[in-house]
C-alpha cells in the first residue's frame, strides 16, 4: 500500500513538472512592436541619408545574401549587386533629388526576429516636385542583434 502511495504521489509530481514546464514553453516575452515600428523607420531614415549623400558605400541596410525585386528587372541577388544598381541609379539621375521612406505597417513574429514592413516612398526633386512614389515590402531578419533587409520589392503608384 505504501509503495502505490509513493508511486502515486511521485507520478503526480512528475506530471506537474511536466505540465508546468509545457506551460512555460508556449509563454513567449512580449514584443513592443510599436519599438521595432521605430528601429525600422529608424534604419530607413538611415538608409535614405545615405542614399541621398550618393554615398553607398558604407550601407548596412542589406545582408549579404539578400534578394531585390526590382522593377523591370530580374531579381538582383546580393547585397553588392543590390549596391551596384543602386550606384548606377544614382550616377543617371539628376543631383539634389531626395527621397524619403515612411514605414506604415509591420508584422512582427513571435521572437521579433523576424520583420515584414510595408511602407511608402517618395522621390523628390530639388524643388520638391514628386519624380516617383510608391510603396515597397522588406523582409528584415534580425542578425547579431541588427535587422538586415533579406528580400524587398517595391511598385511605383505613378502613371508613366
């Protein structure tokens, strides 16, 4: 009788072990998406200062294994291919154009590495007259602590 108290009451404490350890998996720490909103629009904040500069080179918006979907283009695989047609977009276009990117929506996942935002751009000219605007999705993924652009495609909302 003592030895099916004893293995009662061990199984009954191994169950709620076992449950308690289960509950305690599926608990995830909140994610203050309202804070990562404003880590991306900071990064594209960021991103258009150099842009605008026409200074590329110390970019670190993109991973080296991301994807671009650009328009009319096959996709640009690689953040030094994405780099180089973003240069040779640049060496063709007007001096004192300005462009601007405005985060609207993020969908973050459970941990908060992983970001979709959906956002709008804007490209001005030196006397504020819109030359394109549109909007764009980016897939960030959070690496070494930092979120880096893994794939992005963009549309223009103007008629040609």
């Amino acid at each position: 009788m003592k030895n099916k108290i004893l293995i009662g009451l061990l199984f009954s404490t191994a169950a709620s072990f076992l449950f308690s350890c289960m509950n305690n998996k599926n608990e995830t720490p909140a994610i203050d998406k309202e804070k990562i909103k404003s880590e991306i629009q900071a990064k594209e904040n960021d991103f258009a200062a150099l842009y605008n500069t026409r200074e590329l080179k110390n970019i670190g918006y993109y991973a080296d294994d991301a994807k671009v979907f650009a328009q009319n283009k096959s996709p640009l695989i690689g953040k030094d291919n994405i780099i180089s047609y973003l240069k040779a977009g640049l060496d063709s276009s007007t001096s004192g154009n300005v462009i601007t990117f405005t985060t609207n929506e993020v969908f973050v996942n459970n941990d908060g590495s992983q970001v979709l935002e959906i956002g709008y751009y804007k490209l001005v000219d030196s006397t504020n007259v819109p030359i394109n605007t549109g909007n764009y999705m980016v897939y960030f993924e959070k690496r070494d602590g930092k979120y880096y652009s893994v794939r992005e495609m963009s549309t223009s909302d103007m008629s040609e």
